[in-house]
C-alpha cells in the first residue's frame, strides 16, 4: 500500500466514489419502479412468504386491485382461484425448502381470479430478484382472454367448416404425392369405397381404363403448373366394380407446408345416362317427325325454316320449293281470309283457335281438305310458329256420311216401335216420340220432367233400387219390367231394357222400352192353364219330362219318385247321370234323334240308375213338340218295368237251368251208356263162353273169365258210386269225417296204387315225401280220391309217357300237393270248365273217363278248407297244386 492510498484524501475520494455509485444505483431502482409503475402490462412482486411486495398499475387494471389493497397481502388470496391455492402454497413450500420449482423462469398459462371474483385466463412468467432465495421474486402477466375467445372461435369456425366439408352434398379429397391424405365422408359414398381403404390410395386406382390416360394428362399438367380445365366427366369403378360417372373440380392448393391437389366430385352418373337417353329421345323423335304421317312446318318471321317430308308430299312440293315460296298459294280461294285473320291476330297477341281446317287447290284440279294445328315455339332461340297438318279429306267425307247416317237412324229412332229415352247427368237429353206416346206426355214435358213420376207406386222401389245398384257400379240385370200408372188409373206394362252409352264424351244410360201389357195378360192366363196341366201332369202315374238339347226343363213328381232326384235336381242338368254306361247312352242318343227327324217318335226300353245307384228298368217314349224336329223339344213318359223285367229274367234263367239239366242229362245218359256198355259186353262174353264152352275150357281159362266178370263188375260198381258220389256232392250231402292221418304212409300208398292201377304205362311215377311229413286232421275217405284221381289222370292222360311227380311239402303252415306230368295237357280256352261235372276236354280222344273226378276232388277239396289250382296248356303238360 503506498502512502498515497493511506491518505485521508483518498478515502474521502473512495467514499464520495461509492456515495455517487449508490446515489445513481438508488436514482436508477428509482426510474425502474417509476417505470415498472406505469407499465401498461402487469408487473408484481413476492417475497418467498407469498406476501406482493410489488403491484404496478397494470397489475392493477387485469386484477382489480389496487397498490395499497395489495402490498402485504397473500397473492395466493389475492389472484389464485381457491381450486388452484393449496397447489400452489405447496409448491412455495417446495420452494423454500429445496430451492426447486417448476414454473421459475417459464412462460405458463393459468386461470387467474379478479377482484369481483371472475376467473379469466393469464399468461405468466415468474423470475428469482437475485440469486438469494429469500429476496424473492418478480411476475409478469398477461390477460390472454382475448386470445382464448379467438382460439375458441377459430376452433368453433374449423369445427364448422370440418362439418360443413364432411356433410357437403359432394365429394372432397386432398392428394399429395399422388397418395389421398383427406377424404370427406361423401367421397366414400360416392366412390363405394371405405375411407380407410380410400385414404393412402393414388387415386387413379379407381378411374376406369378407358380414362386413365387422360386423368394422367391432367395429374401431369397440373404438376407442372399448366392451365387446366375446370371440371372433367369421367368414370370410376369402386369396390362393387359397378361403373359411375364424376364430374371432378381439381385446383392446386397449400397444404400444411407443401403443395396439394384438391378435388371436388359429384356423381354424374344419372345425368349422363340422362343425356344419353335425351339424345335418344331426340333422335327417335327426329326420326318420328320425319315418318310421322302429319306434315309439319316451322314459320320464323316471314320465311319457313324448316318442312318435313310428310309436308312436301302434302303440299305436293319437294322440299326446297316448299322452303322457298311455302304453301299457302294453294289454299283454297275462300280460305284465305281465315288464314290472313287468325295470323295478325295471333301476331297481335290475341287468343285464337290452334286448330282450324282449310282446303287445297292442286294444279290437276282436285282439292283437299287439312287440318292445321298452330303453335307458338322457341326456335334457335327466337320466337317461331309450328304448323301440323295432316290430311283429313277422308274424314271430312266420312263425316258427311255420318252426318247423312245420323238423320237416317234419327229418323229411325223417331219412328221405332220402342220408347227410347237418354238420361246423362242426372238429366233427359233425349226422348224419341215413341216413348212419349207411350207414357202419354209430350216429348218437351218428358224431356223436363222424366218419365217417373207415371211408375206404378208398387214399382217406385225396384226402380230406385236399380238405379242406386248402377250408379254404385254394382251388377244389375239389364231387363226388367213394371207398370204405368197413366190417366184415367190405366195401367200398362212397359219392359225396360237399360245400357251405357258414351253421349258428349261421358257415360250415358241409354233406356229403351216396349209396351208388354197384352202379353203379360197372355202369359198371366197361360199360367194359370199351365198350373192346371201341371197338377193333372203331376197326379199321373208315368214319369213325364219335357226336354231341350238333353236338359229336363221340366219334371212331375213321378218322374223325381222314379229316379230318387228332387224336381230341381233334375231340371237343368244334363240327363246322363240317369245311365250306367255313358257310352251306350251316347249310341242310344243317336239312335233317338234319327227316329225323331223321321218319324217324330221313339220308344224304348232302357235300364236307368237311381240316385243311390240302384238300377231300374223303364218302358220310355218320346215325342217331339213339332213335327220331327227334337231341337224344339221332345216330352218323354217312363213307365217303370222292372218287376215285368226281372219276371222276364227269372223265366229265361230257369229256362236256361232247365236247358243246362237236359244237357247234363243227356251227357250222363250218353256217358254212363258208352261206360256201362264196354263192361257189360265183357260180362256178356264170358257168361256165353261158361254157358256153352264150359264144360271144355281148362279150370285156369275159367277163372280167368270168372276174373274178368268180376273185374267188370267192379268197374261198374266203382262208376255208380261215381255218380252217387256226385249226387251227394250237388245235394250238399257229401259227409267229411276228419281224424287223424299219418299223412306220410297214405301218400305212400296212394303212389303205391297208382303204379299198380296201370301196369302197362310208360310213365316214370315218382314220390317226393319227405321223411318228417306230421300227421294231420283230414278225411282219409277224401284224400284217397282226390289223389288217386289226380294221379290216376297224370298216368292215364300222359299216354306217350314221361315223367309224373307227387310231391308234398310244408308252406306257411299248410301241406301242399302238388302232382305235374308231361302228357297232352288241357286246352287253355277249356281250363275254366274243367271242374265242372261231365267235362272232358276236346283233346283225349279216345281215352276212357266219365268226366266226374275232377268235380268231386274240388268239392273234397273244398270241404277240408282248401284250395286246388291248375296250370296247363296244350302238349305241355299239367300240374295240379293242392294247399289244405
């Protein structure tokens, strides 16, 4: 330290150094509090306690409080909102505990509560005064409510706008680096595409191929910056792959940070195919102008500017004349002045007729007549009259005609033999003066007061009950018939006959009505003649019908007794359910109708079907109601025969029975001659040979001849017992004495037996009986014959030999016999009669047999419960199947 620095003077000089800095440090915290003061933004201090140390006036005009109110006050009571305060003495606490905090030199955004208790949003920055913790700190604050309510409304406007894009009535889509970052809900509609599978897509993916080159053309142009069009039509194909037209609106925009293309689309699909069709339409309708068999013109100003070809064929000019001098140097001379008239006055606005009819003038001489028709129409964008005319020369004398046809039928009509009257809406438009003689008024006083009030009284309700049924439309008959009460109490009928007519473009009711009093009177005294014929028809003791083309139009109660058929059953129907076979009915009824055009009458007997089906027989005779004519109607009578018929039945059966026994007894007398005579002539024979040779023939010769009487005695006696046998049978007296057979042992004997009976034979008999065959309840009487006959015959009829089996066997719980050969069989026509008693068939020749066996084995056969069938033809064989 040098001396000087030791000085008085230099610490004098030192300290008026520092008393200066301090001077100008206080004078500069001085300026900076008047400064932070007057501050227009919030400025405020607070010691680590939370105490405001500072408040500036701007703190003042955000929070409400003034310098005084607030120095010394806790900040937290002063601007934080109760919710707020615990969090953020907490935090000071952290603070001065640990010298942390986390909103120390931040800008932060927090609610604020002003002095009149609102709470408003404020953006605040909080600094440390030094680096000494417990000096405090410093705050600045802004209101940012204004901020928030223009982010509240820029959010509520993009909210808006987002709707607004979302719910447009066309698609929208952003592209950028040919990939789709934006699609609205609409594009998906439209393209029937998800927006998931839309977004991240290049849209070309959708455009049809046919163009994608020109989709391309426009992606390129507008990559490069070039002009584009406005709006294209093209097609696309989404996930349906259904095709659809879009009109699309591309421009180029900023998106984000980079360039994007928007797209606005719509479906265009119904107004393509819209114009597509008009352009049909506008074709077909050019070619129906061309073809149509009206000529047309189209008048602009004073010139045609347009004829179709139909127009010059009427007007009898090719078209370009037609164009250049028009037609109207042919209308005819007393036309003219319609033309000219109705065409300045068109001109001048007034109201004419649009159609008219004129005539034409030609060079040969003829005329025509046309009609034209006149409309005012744009015309290449100017005003123009359009002329349809078409020729109606035809018509026009067709109408003259008519007009000449409706005074002859008017004239007619006046003079008929019928009322006619019109009635439309509800009014008489039409009387002829029939109808007015008839109701005794005059035509004017029917036309005003109709013909009503002359209805008899009794009649008044069918009248109006018709007339209300066919204004409802409901069905009516169109005929029917009441009474007039006219002057004088004079009754009349009148029949009326009602239908519609069109009259003036509507519907009509057209009446026309005749005078039926005298045949009402007719009719009213046929009927009573008819109830008194009918009574005495319906007393008569024959059926009596009267009938029309096969219909009964009438019956009497004999006729419905017969038949078991009530009157109206019978009546209207066709007669065919009466007969059993329909067909014999329809050769009977030719038969009939021949006989009615020749003679006029027809009788028959014929059987008839009642209606529970039985049958009956009647004697039946027609006669046409005018001479040989059935069309007009024939009457019939039914006599009921069927006792005389089923006496005429029952005579011709036992005469037929009494024929069948002459025949069997000349059969049996025939047969047991021809049997008995063979025997008895051997008896004879032999007699003769003992008698007069006896004495000389050898002992064994003679018992040979003894033998053989015997043997033809036998013969005999086993042929009477035949016939007794079958006496028995037909006298149901045959007796069946069931016990029990051993069943094996007796088919046994009975093959035995057979092969015995005939020696001489050259058939192989042979026996299937198998071992374990159970005995049974049979007559062994009946067995025997019904087998030793069957075998007997297989034998005696198979004369060139063969084979003959006897089999029997257990079936289903019945024994079966059966006994088959192979000789000369039975005819297949004769089958059927073999079992009747004396046949024999056509083919035995002379092989003896009586014809009996058969009959009696069927009736045995029978008697045990059994059946017996036979199947054969003719050198086929035979075999007999027997089932007990």
């Amino acid at each position: 330290m040098t001396p000087e620095q030791n000085s008085p003077r230099a610490d004098a000089a030192q300290e008026a150094s520092i008393s200066e800095a301090l001077r100008q440090a206080e004078a500069r915290e001085a300026q900076l509090r008047r400064l932070l003061s007057s501050a227009p933004e919030p400025v405020l201090g607070m010691s680590t306690q939370g105490m405001v140390t500072a408040w500036n006036f701007g703190a003042t005009n955000i929070l409400g409080w003034t310098y005084e109110e607030a120095i010394g006050q806790r900040l937290s009571d002063l601007i934080i909102p109760p919710k707020y305060r615990e969090a953020h003495e907490a935090g000071m606490r952290r603070y001065v505990e640990t010298g942390h905090a986390r909103v120390i030199n931040r800008m932060i955004e927090i609610e604020a509560q002003h002095k009149d208790g609102r709470i408003f949003p404020i953006e605040l920055s909080i600094w440390q005064v030094s680096d000494k913790r417990d000096e405090g700190f410093g705050a600045y604050i802004r209101d940012v409510s204004e901020r928030h309510r223009s982010q509240e409304v820029l959010k509520e406007s993009e909210e808006r706008y987002r709707s607004v894009v979302e719910h447009l009535g066309e698609g929208m889509f952003v592209a950028q680096g040919n990939r789709v970052v934006f699609a609205n809900a609409q594009a998906s509609q439209i393209m029937r595409v998800s927006n998931t599978e839309l977004l991240g897509s290049d849209p070309i993916t959708w455009i049809h191929p046919d163009d994608l080159g020109e989709i391309l053309k426009l992606r390129q142009d507008l990559q490069d910056g070039q002009e584009v069009r406005e709006q294209y039509e093209v097609r696309i194909a989404g996930s349906d792959s259904e095709v659809r037209w879009i009109n699309i609106r591309p421009k180029q925009v900023l998106w984000g940070k980079s360039r994007a293309t928007l797209t606005f689309f719509s479906e265009v699909t119904d107004r393509i195919s819209m114009l597509e069709a008009l352009k049909r339409s506008e074709e077909r309708y050019r070619a129906v102008i061309e073809h149509v068999d009206s000529g047309m013109v189209v008048l602009q100003g004073a010139h045609l500017v347009y004829a179709n070809r139909r127009a010059s064929e009427i007007a009898r000019m090719d078209a370009e004349q037609l164009l250049k001098v028009g037609f109207l140097h042919s209308v005819h001379p007393d036309d003219h002045a319609i033309i000219l008239d109705r065409r300045a006055r068109r001109l001048a606005g007034e109201d004419v007729p649009s159609r008219y009819e004129v005539r034409l003038c030609f060079d040969d001489g003829t005329t025509r007549w046309i009609e034209i028709g006149v409309s005012v129409v744009p015309w290449d964008g100017e005003p123009a009259t359009i002329t349809f005319f078409s020729d109606v020369t035809a018509r026009k004398n067709m109408t003259h005609a008519l007009h000449q046809s409706e005074e002859r039928y008017r004239a007619v009509v006046e003079h008929s033999g019928e009322g006619m009257v019109v009635v439309h809406e509800g009014k008489f438009v039409f009387v002829n003066k029939r109808a007015a003689e008839m109701v005794q008024m005059s035509q004017e006083d029917m036309l005003r007061e109709g013909y009503l009030h002359r209805v008899h009284p009794d009649d008044h309700a069918v009248v109006d009950e018709r007339r209300r049924k066919r204004i409802a439309g409901e069905s009516v008959p169109d005929r029917y018939e009441i009474r007039l009460l006219l002057p004088g109490n004079v009754v009349r009928w009148i029949e009326i006959g009602v239908s519609i007519v069109p009259w003036d473009g509507t519907q009509a009711s057209l009446t026309f009505f005749s005078d039926v009093t005298e045949r009402k009177y007719a009719e009213a005294e046929l009927q009573r003649t008819s109830s008194e014929r009918e009574a005495i028809l319906n007393t008569a003791l024959v059926g009596i019908t009267l009938s029309v083309d096969r219909r009964n139009l009438w019956v009497n109660e004999k006729f419905a007794e017969m038949t078991g058929y009530s009157r109206e059953d019978l009546i209207g129907p066709e007669a065919q359910d009466l007969y059993a076979d329909l067909r014999e009915w329809e050769r009977w009824r030719k038969q009939q109708n021949a006989a009615f055009k020749q003679t006029g009458s027809f009788s028959t007997e014929r059987e008839l079907c009642r209606r529970n089906g039985q049958p009956f027989w009647v004697q039946m005779a027609g006669r046409c109601v005018r001479d040989n004519d059935p069309n007009t109607g024939v009457i019939w009578t039914f006599l009921d025969i069927s006792d005389r018929i089923k006496a005429e039945q029952n005579t011709l059966a036992a005469l037929e029975k009494e024929k069948e026994l002459n025949e069997l007894r000349s059969r049996f007398v025939s047969m047991t001659s021809h049997e008995f005579r063979t025997p008895l002539a051997t008896i004879l024979s032999s007699a003769e040979l003992l008698k007069y040779y006896g004495d000389r023939l050898p002992e064994s010769e003679k018992i040979d001849v003894i033998q053989t009487i015997e043997n033809s005695v036998h013969r005999m006696t086993r042929m009477l017992d035949r016939v007794l046998l079958l006496g028995k049978v037909d006298a149901q007296m045959l007796e069946f004495e069931p016990t029990t057979v051993d069943l094996l042992a007796l088919c046994q004997s009975l093959w035995h037996d057979a092969v015995g009976q005939f020696p001489q034979s050259n058939c192989v008999v042979e026996a299937k009986l198998p071992a374990d065959l159970p005995p049974g309840q049979y007559d062994e009487k009946l067995l025997r014959h019904i087998f030793s006959n069957l075998l007997s015959n297989a034998i005696k009829y198979s004369p060139n030999g063969g084979q003959v089996i006897f089999e029997v066997r257990r079936e289903e719980g019945k024994t079966v016999f059966t006994v088959s050969d192979q000789g000369i069989g039975i005819p297949a026509e004769e089958v059927s009669h073999l079992f009747e008693s004396f046949h024999r068939a056509s083919n035995v020749g002379d092989i003896q047999g009586t014809g009996l066996g058969l009959a009696i084995v069927k009736n045995s056969v029978e008697l045990h419960g059994g059946d017996i069938t036979v199947q054969s033809s003719a050198g086929q064989g035979t075999t007999f199947v027997v089932r007990l």
